[in-house]
C-alpha cells in the first residue's frame, strides 16, 4: 500500500514580491539614504542640508533643476538619492535602475562589514598618541619665487586639510624646539639613509607617526632637485608643493596609500589637488575620529560685502542668498562677518574650519582663495584653490585651531573672465564655521 | 660507507655554500624563505642607501608614476656591493633577485615596500651605463 503525501496546503497569505518593493514608508527611504550615506554613495555634505523643513531657494531658469538634485530630502526618493542608488547597483554589478528590485534589495540585506564599499584607504598601524602636534622648517626651497612665507604659508594649507576633519591641531614652531614633524628640502644623500634621487623619481618621503623610525618619525623631506611651485596651473615640468606636502603629511599621520583615483593618498602624483578626498576623510577619521562641535555659527548669503561693488555687473538679494553677475576680466574680493561666541560655557572657543555654500555657473567665474580671519589677524590662507560649479559644503581648515577672540571674518577673492552673463554669475547661499 | 654518503653531502654543502657566499645570503636564512616568492629585477636604476640601524647597506628603485613608492632592498652583506659603491646616494643599474622576509624591519615610510635582496646578478655604476 503506497503512502499518500499529501500536499502543503498554498498559504492564503501573499508575500510582497521584492520586485515590485518601492519603500512607501519615509522612515523606510531614510534608512536607504542612511544606508547608501554610509557606505559613501550618497555625499555625507549634501544630506547635512536636507532637512524636510528647509526651503530651497528659488533661482533663475534652468538653474533650478541642477540645484534640486543637489540636495537630498531625507524620507523622499529624489534624485539624489536614486543617483546614490544607481552608484550602489553598478559597484555591485547589479543593473543600474535607481529602482530596489529583487537583486538589489537582496545585495542591500547582505551584512556589511562596516566598512564603506568606496573607501579604499589604507592604515599603518602607528598614530600619534596626542592631537596637537608640532612642525617646523630645516630649510626651504627657493624654486619659482617661493619665500619662506609662502612656504609656511602653503603648507599651513595642506595641514589644514586634515586639521579640519579630525581632533587634531598643526602648529608651527622653530626648528630648534624639537618639532613632532621636521620639514626639510634635501637633494641625494641627506642622514636618514634613504636618498632622493635627482629630478623625477621620488617627489618626496615622509615617516610613519611613531614609535618606528626613532627621532625620524613624522618627518616629512622633499627632494629639492624637483622643480616645485604653488601656483596653479603649475606650468610644465613643476610639482604643485601643496598636494606632494598633504599627501606626505597623510603618511605622518599614519596613512598608507589609497587605491581611490583622486584622492588625495592616491599614489600618484596627477597635477594640484588643494581638498582631501570622502576617502582620505574616510581613512583618517579611522585613525583619529573627528571633533566635536561646540558651535556652529551661520550668517545668510544676504550679508555678503562686496569689495569692488563696480566691478559686478548686478547683484540681487533673493531671500536669504545673494546672487551676482562679476564683469568680464575682473577679480573681487567678498566678505562675511560671523556672528561667533567667543566665549561658551565659559570656555573661549577655537576654530576649526570656516564654511561655504556657493556655486558658480561655470569655469568663468572661479573662487581662488579663501583667508580666514579673527577680527583683523588672518589666521588661515587657502590660495589658488580655483573653485567653480557647486560647492554645497566647502571646508577650509585653519591647521592650528587658534583661540577665537575678536570675530570670525571669510575673505573671498574670485576672478571672472570674459564669457556670458549666465557664466559669470555666482550664488552665494551662506557661510559658516565650526567651532569646538 | 655508513659514514661516506653523509660526509659527501655535507662536503657538497660546505662548497655549495662558499661558492654561493659572494652572491647569495649565507644558507641558514637562504633556507628559511626558499619558498617565499622571489622576484627578479632586471636593470633597475636604483640608489644605495644605508640603514644605520639595521648596519646594512640597501638598493632603493622608484616605483614608476608616483609620488613616493619605491621598493627598499636590503643588501644582507656589505661584500655584495663593491666598495667603490657602498656610498649613501651612489646612482646605480642592477640587477638580482628580491623577496620579502617576516624578519625585515616594516617599511619605515608612506609607498616604501621593504625586500631582502636574495641574489645580486649585476650592478654597476649608472654613470658608467
């Protein structure tokens, strides 16, 4: 007699096929968007300014549509965030739909390791056990009109790159007072055993933190047979000081090389890069963490000053951010005053970093630099850093995080060249700065 | 003959060993990473250095298109390099086998890879190339 099986009897409850699943729920897309943020597919800076509440400010024409898909609307499935979904799908080789098929959603339940898909940054194992460190200058380089103040000027700038994303602090001191990191200009055979070797090559050479290498340990040494300079476009045959200088400091600090194209721990050297890259913030938050913000001072696009007022064509107030057409082949200076508590808790606060939000319409109208003041004494330089299109989130650094006292001031020199109106246009929605 | 087999070997690695000195490292560490991978290098321009800690001269090569990578190879005997070489900075063409050995010192800088320099087959000046 045969044994009757008898069948499982369907289930009258039907289960969401994972194919058609588009999260309805907003708490369900804030999770994506967290989820895409945190493995760097969604730009960390934009979602800073994606509040529901916040509204956007209405520019000109075409002008508009770029502007929306610059700002991600946690809960909501804007562009931004189909974007960052798209990323996801092709770096796991999924189809790029910006949709949450079955594939992906599946791809997306896999448990991470933590780590972020796009961060290739690589650590030694040593750090500094301390956050305010030290620098000084052997020697300097004279290459290309370079002084020992713009030296210590360019290097202030690529120190402050890491300065504005961790705990720590760069001061520069004289050579005699023992310095965490020593700076030295050397051709050939220079004492620590390992020699340049003329023209191209090796650009420069920089110690782990310690304990290795002894007395060496943080040392930064570029090799003066190079041609080097700090202006942009660097010319032919010269190597930009300030990128070779923040790369180096990168492996003071204790960072390996990155296998991320454009970043700033990339191994090679591809012409002025003056901002670290989501992977090198990635891989040196690793290290050292970030800081903590005592307070953030912000002040409207509205309140900007305007040097050389003859030198714009027009510039209109649109709610709170200011709007500006610069004349052809003119450069100008723009100012912000921040409101900044110098005292908080009764404690003087220090500066980390000061913040723009601004765009301009094309390469005809560029930011250079940005100086960062406190009262009537500059306490930070960023020079020829040649900004243009949207810069929603742009730090600048000040590498020894000074005691504010007197009131946060951002200068701003731009340059317009010949072009049409809308390509000489600059927005600038607000400044601020981050003070612990 | 209980004793030949054995004494012939050992003859044969004596000699093995002499002949090999000017060139190779002596057998004991030969034999410890015989089966790590070797890799050759063929005419590379590289500079001589001196590690004062380790007391070992080493070859350093630049790893092409960056800004700091070089590959650091640690001369396990001064007779390796001729005199007229062992100087800090000298520019040089050579050519030998590198490995990498646990007990090397970690690389002591951002893009340097630190090797034992196995086999010296060549080297020479690179003025005199």
């Amino acid at each position: 007699m045969s044994e009757t099986i008898e069948k499982p009897k369907k289930s009258k409850v039907q289960k969401v096929k994972k194919a058609d699943y588009i999260p309805k729920k907003s708490s369900d897309i804030k999770q994506l968007q967290k989820h895409l943020e945190l493995f760097g597919y969604l730009d960390p800076i934009d979602s800073a300014f994606g509040t529901a509440d916040e509204q956007v400010p209405q520019p000109e024409g075409d002008a508009l549509e770029s502007l929306k898909s610059s700002f991600i609307t946690p809960g909501e499935m804007d562009e931004a965030t189909v974007g960052a979904l798209k990323k996801y799908q092709e770096f796991h080789g999924l189809k790029s739909t910006g949709k949450l098929d079955t594939a992906t959603l599946e791809e997306l339940d896999c448990k991470r390791c933590g780590m972020p898909d796009l961060g290739e940054f690589s650590t030694h194992s040593n750090k500094w056990n301390k956050t305010s460190l030290t620098y000084g200058f052997d020697n300097y380089t004279s290459d290309n009109g370079l002084t020992p103040t713009k030296i210590h000027s360019a290097f202030a700038q690529a120190f402050a790159m890491w300065a504005a994303e961790t705990p720590l602090s760069f001061r520069r001191v004289n050579a005699s007072a023992n310095p965490d990191i020593r700076i030295k200009f050397e051709s050939g055979s220079h004492g620590d055993g390992s020699p340049f070797d003329g023209r191209g090559g090796v650009l420069a050479h920089a110690y782990y933190p310690p304990p290795n290498s002894g007395a060496l340990a943080g040392d930064a040494h570029f090799d003066e047979a190079e041609n080097w300079t700090i202006n942009i476009p660097t010319g032919a045959g010269k190597i930009d000081l300030v990128t070779v200088a923040a790369h180096e400091f990168g492996h003071s600090l204790g960072l390996r090389h990155s296998n991320v194209n454009g970043s700033m721990m990339f191994p090679s050297y591809s012409g002025a890069k003056r901002y670290l890259h989501a992977d090198d913030i990635a891989g040196i938050r690793n290290i050292y963490g970030g800081y903590s913000i005592a307070s953030a001072p912000w002040i409207h696009g509205t309140s900007i000053q305007v040097e050389y007022p003859d030198r714009l064509e027009r510039i209109t107030r649109a709610g709170f951010y200011t709007y500006l057409y610069g004349k052809p082949n003119t450069t100008n200076w723009f100012h912000f005053a921040i409101p900044s508590p110098v005292i908080q808790d009764k404690k003087r606060l220090k500066v980390v970093c000061a913040i723009l939000r601004f765009r301009t319409f094309s390469d005809k109208a560029v930011v250079n630099h940005v100086h960062i003041y406190d009262g009537y004494s500059k306490i930070a330089s960023h020079n020829n850093i040649n900004l243009s299109g949207n810069n929603w989130f742009k730090k600048f650094g000040v590498a020894h995080k000074p005691h504010l006292y007197w009131g946060l001031g951002i200068s701003i020199g731009v340059s317009f060249k010949a072009g049409t109106a809308n390509q000489r246009r600059m927005d600038f929605v607000s400044a601020g700065a981050d003070l612990i | 003959m209980k004793l030949f087999i054995p004494l012939l070997l050992l003859t044969g690695l004596l000699f093995g060993c002499a002949t090999r000195a000017t060139t190779q490292i002596d057998s004991n560490t030969h034999n410890k990473f015989k089966s790590m991978e070797r890799q050759k290098v063929e005419k590379k321009k590289g500079i001589v250095g001196y590690w004062d800690d380790l007391g070992k001269y080493t070859i350093s090569f630049y790893q092409e298109n960056t800004i700091d990578g070089q590959f650091t190879c640690v001369v396990p005997e001064s007779k390796m390099v001729p005199e007229e070489l062992r100087t800090a900075g000298a520019q040089i063409i050579f050519s030998g086998t590198i490995t990498k050995d646990a007990q090397l010192p970690p690389a002591r800088m951002g893009g340097e890879q630190v090797f034992l320099l196995v086999e010296l087959d060549e080297i020479k000046s690179f003025n005199n190339n």
